[in-house]
C-alpha cells in the first residue's frame, strides 16, 4: 500500500486501509498502545500523527505503515550469518517485528544474509504466510537499500505455506545497517 497521498480529501476509509484498524479515529494516535496501527519508527515516519489530544484527517498526509525490526542475530557455523527478525518457520527464531503482519498476512522473516562459502556473499530475505503475488507489495527499503520486488527472486512453498522475496548480491552489496540489536525502520509501499 502506498504512502497516503500529500494533498487533498483524505477519508477515514483511506486511513482505515492504510493501517488496518476500524473506522475509530482513537486508534491512529501514533506509537503508545495503538502502535499497532501507526508506528513513529523513530526516525521520522508519520511524526505529523499526534501521540494524543486533537487529530485530524490532514495529519495523515504522507503517512504510512511499515515495519519496525529489533535485529537479531543467527550464525550457522562460520559460513552464514543472518540478521534481522525471524519467527523461527524458515530459520531459527531471532528479533522482533512490530507489526507481525502486513495486509493480513504474517510475516515470517526480514533479515539479510551474509555468506562466506567461496567469497563474500550478501542477500535480503522476506517471506509472508500465504500465496502472495511477486508485487503484492513493490519495494522495500530500510535505509541504505530500496529493493524492488520486481528484481527479487519469488517462490511460493506450498509445503511450508511461506512466500518468499529473495535478493542477491547485485542488488545487495552488504548487510549494513543490519547489526545485532540494532533498530531499523523497513517500509513497503505499494
């Protein structure tokens, strides 16, 4: 889902679809218990939302919903490292993610891999429960990186009932700014 547009009529239903609550203007205060909703991200995402008092349409303008990971980390021998979130469906469990899900749909792992096994190699992982479409969501971006699902690798496993997003090395050229704990701020916008 993209950004909610910069200028004009914006509707409750359109705030509604952009961060998945209901049609109660109390539940879009950004970050406290409706954090669920609209995130702050701590980087400067949505920081026209209020926390409380007075909220209005307009506050919304550019607003969006992303993801916002605590890294952790996994290493498997000392050929891979992974870090990011994962919920443990793909590989071991590591990190948080908040939300968990995105559209109705978990998700089961953000994390960027770092391969040494006949050079240096680095790629960036999502995968969601369900079939998905390679541009039910178009880019992801955390920073340093945009990626766009039009040049990740898609699959669906159906044994796992895990969709995944997979971009190499081309396109992913280190595992900055992942690190162990860190905090980033992900955002998909379709």
């Amino acid at each position: 889902m993209s950004r909610l547009q910069t200028s004009g009529a914006i509707s409750l239903a359109d705030i509604r679809n952009q961060f998945g609550g209901s049609y109660q203007m109390s539940q879009y205060y950004r970050g406290g218990t409706n954090a669920t909703y609209v995130h702050s991200y701590g980087s400067g995402h949505n920081t026209n939302v209020p926390t409380s008092g007075a909220i209005d349409f307009a506050d919304f303008y550019g607003a969006h919903r992303g993801w916002h990971i605590i890294c952790g980390q996994i290493n498997y021998g000392s050929a891979i490292s992974n870090w990011g979130y994962s919920n443990g469906q793909v590989i071991g469990a590591m990190g948080s993610c908040a939300p968990n899900n995105y559209r109705g749909a978990v998700i089961a792992g953000i994390y960027r891999v770092r391969t040494t096994f006949k050079g240096t190699q680095h790629s960036q992982v999502i995968y969601m429960r369900g079939n998905r479409a390679r541009n039910w969501f178009n880019r992801y971006t955390d920073g340093n990186f945009t990626l766009y699902t039009s040049n990740a690798s898609h699959f669906y496993n159906s044994s796992t009932g895990l969709t995944g997003w997979i971009w190499g090395q081309s396109y992913v050229n280190s595992t900055a700014p992942y690190s162990n704990g860190a905090t980033i701020s992900p955002e998909t916008i379709q």
